[in-house]
C-alpha cells in the first residue's frame, strides 16, 4: 500500500529515491469515501500494548488466542482503519474479509432494518422453512452479481461449507450422468454405502493444484496443499494434485519460459485425468494462489484447463473464496480470464460475507431432496449483509477504484523493485486491481516492522507480502 511506499527508507529501501508526491493532498485523486477517517496510523504503543496484553490473557484462559493478531476495537474503528484497545489504529482488512470499511455507514443501516432484525431474531433454517422474501432476496442480492452463466446458487454458511458442498454435487453429478437419468439407486448402492463401502459410497476424487487452499474440513482440507500445519494428524482423501505454473517475473522478459511451464503443467493435468487409479469428478482450482504465495498464472493457461475439463467430462470449480467481490478489477477475478463457456461452480464467500457456489447447469441440482443439505442451508441475514455490500460497491463503483489504485500501487511498487531488486523480487498482481504481492528476503521481519508503522500487510507462501486492501482503499491513503 502506500505506506509501504512512504516508509520503505525505514525498511532498507530509501523512499526518497522515488518520485512520488508527498503528503495526504498530493495522493488525493477523487472524494474519500470515510470523511471521519483518520489521515494516517496511529501507533502509540506496541502492539499488543498493555490493555491488549492484559485482554488476551483473559481471553486465553477460555480461547486459543496463539493465531491472535491483535485485540481490536471495533467501535472506534473506521473506513481503512481498525483500531486496537491500546489506542492504536493500523490500516487493516483483517483476513480480506471486509469489503467496503469499518463502520460503513450503509451497511449498519442495512443491518438495523426490520427486515435484519426479524431474520435474525427468527433465523430461518431456509431448506425447510425459508421466509417469503427469499427468492426477491436471492435475486435482488447474490444472484445479481451472479458470474455469467451461472443463474443458481447453493447457499452456505463459510467458505470451507461452499467448497464441501461444490465437491458433493460434482461427485452426485457424476453417478448420476454414469448411472443415467431416471434409474433408481440398486438395493446394493443403498445398502453399501451405510458401510462406507462401493458400489453405494463410490471412489471418486477432486483433483487440486500444488500449493492450492480450499479449506480446513475433510474434503476441502484433502485438496488443501498450501501448508502442512493445515494437515498434519489428519486423515484425508487419496486425492491428486497437480502442478500450477511457477511463472518467472517480469511477465514481459519471460514469455516464452512462462508459456512452457504452463503447458507443462497442463500436460501435467490430462496426464493425471488419465492415469488417477479412480474417475476424476471435478477440478478445482483458485484464479490466484492466495494462501500458497499469490501464484498466478495466464488466462491461457485457465483457457486450457477449460478445455481439457470439457475434452474429459469432468467438471471445473472455480474457487473464489478469496479473489471474488471485486479486489481483482473484476467482480469475480475468473471474468480476466474472457472463457468461451463457464466454469461448472464458482465458490464464494470471504468479502461477500455470506458463502455458497453459483452454477448453471441444473443437472447440478440433484435428483432428490435432502441429499444436498444441511442445517441451515446458509444465512438470510447474511444474504442481507452481502446486498448492502453489493449496494455499497455499485453505488461508488468501488471495483473500479480497486483497478485504478491497483495500477497506482503496482507503478510504485514496479519502481521500488527496479532500484532495489534485492528488496522488492518477483512483483505479481499487474492488471489484477489491489491483489498485488511481492517477494522479499527476511519476509516476516518485514511484516513484523510494518506494523509498527500501522500498516498490517499480510504474508502468503514463505516470502511473499501481499497486498489485501479494501475495495474503498483510494491512492490518497499513506
């Protein structure tokens, strides 16, 4: 962010070597968003300070705070900025979680409506007994944002929950084109798969990417190849996994490099199709690596894969846990990619504040009631929330600012990385709005010394910063 850029003489790049303009004014470009922001970070102690330090111990004797990373303050926290309990306020969107700012004005109306409250106060469990408004609830709110070609949607509770449940309608698919339409399950399907066993609990498989996060429960967790902290003592899935492309940076001075690793992987992929010692029902794949390093890979590479889903039958979920809602450029980071048909399933959740998997295909809706389900089927105050989101986003355009901030961030960054390679390696996220990352040596100290600057800049992989601002995040900012 900006702030990387206007501290970096305190981190061993000399900020002044840049020709950037100084001062709150200089960065100003359009109206803020927050007018009762703070203008800049405010770190008055450490962080955790004492009253923090003295918080967490409480919380400790009663919750796990070891992932803890910091104590917030949520009423005093505004626009871009979160605020602790010792008085200090950092810019920070949490796990790229909050969309359009702290406090949003619109979104705490949205959420103090009747409509909120009674679905909240009565929470619907929507597979059995939905409220009237939740077809005009759908339509007006997730289904509006809808990706191309995909008019359905499952609605789920979290992320792990969409991607679960995306992999149990690739595998009811998949027995059901085999078994074709119209035939009853046989007395041995039924009675077999009480056992875990076949024909009735079939082997089937998602296949996933090297390095690829999808979530921390059974299924999604066995495609999760990012860290083994995630797996460890865990049993899972025999599932495979493929290669995703390593490219080299820049892009421009490694064309033809890049070119080949990605049709290596692609290979790699029909190679696995063919050979995996079970049918493969769906691949799934994260338009960016969020988790395993911000990797990214070419639209010509996902034009491939698309094809290759097609050429086999096999279905093709598009993750979009963390890169949807906008922080691309795009509202869903796949539509970069221009494909001739859509994904089968693209999965939601983080920014949307509310989660689930779109589709189009209505064979995808299974044969029978109750065997896509669960207790809740997702949130309406949820679906709620996410409307006032999607207001929010369209009302100010924010998935333009991100694109537009995005280049802005990404032209600093390019001309930090060209006098200080050393510091600055592998920059990535050109064109792809404000999800930007870069390499550098000694990662976690760096993000350690940022935030005594209040400017909480996340780590993915083993050395990568990345860069996770809200989509209300503007070039005056820093």
């Amino acid at each position: 962010m900006a702030s990387i850029l206007r501290h970096s003489s305190r981190l061993g790049i000399r900020a002044t070597s840049l020709a950037l303009p100084r001062g709150r004014n200089a960065y100003a470009t359009a109206t803020p968003y927050f007018n009762n922001e703070p203008s800049k970070p405010v770190v008055m102690t450490s962080i955790p300070g004492p009253v923090s330090k003295k918080a967490i111990e409480e919380l400790d004797s009663v919750f796990d705070t070891r992932s803890l990373n910091m104590i917030c303050n949520y009423e005093k926290s505004v626009g871009n900025y979160v605020a602790d309990m010792d008085g200090n306020v950092s810019f920070y969107a949490q796990i790229a979680s909050i969309p359009v700012g702290y406090n949003n004005p619109h979104l705490i109306a949205t959420m103090s409506s009747k409509e909120a409250v009674d679905a909240l106060v009565n929470r619907p469990a929507l597979g059995n007994f939905p409220p009237g408004y939740w077809a005009s609830l759908l339509k007006t709110g997730i289904l509006a944002v809808a990706p191309k070609g995909l008019g359905q949607v499952f609605t789920a509770m979290a992320g792990s929950d969409a991607i679960e449940t995306s992999y149990k309608a690739a595998f009811i698919y998949r027995r059901r084109m085999e078994r074709g339409e119209g035939v009853d399950f046989t007395p041995q399907e039924i009675e077999s798969s009480m056992k875990n066993q076949a024909p009735g609990s079939p082997e089937l498989a998602i296949m996933s990417f090297k390095k690829a996060f999808h979530g921390r429960l059974f299924g999604s967790l066995s495609t999760t190849r990012s860290k083994p902290v995630h797996k460890l003592d865990i049993p899972s899935f025999n599932w495979p996994q493929a290669s995703f492309p390593q490219l080299k940076y820049p892009l421009e001075d490694n064309v033809e490099a890049n070119k080949k690793e990605e049709e290596r992987c692609l290979a790699e992929v029909e190679d696995i199709m063919n050979s995996w010692h079970c049918p493969i029902a769906a691949v799934v794949v994260e338009p960016i690596q969020s988790e395993g390093g911000d990797n990214h890979a070419s639209p010509a590479f996902f034009h491939g894969l698309r094809k290759l889903t097609k050429k086999m039958g096999v279905l093709l979920i598009v993750d979009e846990v963390q890169t949807g809602v906008g922080s691309t450029g795009k509202f869903w980071a796949h539509e970069h990619w221009n494909l001739e048909s859509p994904p089968d399933m693209v999965t939601f959740s983080k920014k949307a504040q509310t989660a689930g998997y779109y589709f189009g295909d209505p064979m995808l809706r299974p044969n029978l009631p109750y065997r896509q389900f669960n207790t809740w089927m997702g949130d309406p105050v949820r679906a709620i929330l996410f409307r006032g989101i999607i207001q929010e986003i369209e009302k100010h355009d924010l998935v333009k600012n991100t694109a537009e901030t995005g280049d802005y961030l990404f032209r600093g960054l390019q001309e930090l990385a060209s006098k200080f390679p050393e510091k600055v390696q592998n920059l990535r996220g050109k064109d792809r709005g404000t999800f930007i990352a870069f390499d550098t040596p000694n990662r976690d100290a760096f993000l350690k010394k940022m935030k005594t600057f209040g400017v909480n800049v996340g780590g993915s992989g083993d050395t990568a910063v990345r860069l996770r601002p809200m989509l209300v995040f503007q070039k005056h900012h820093g």
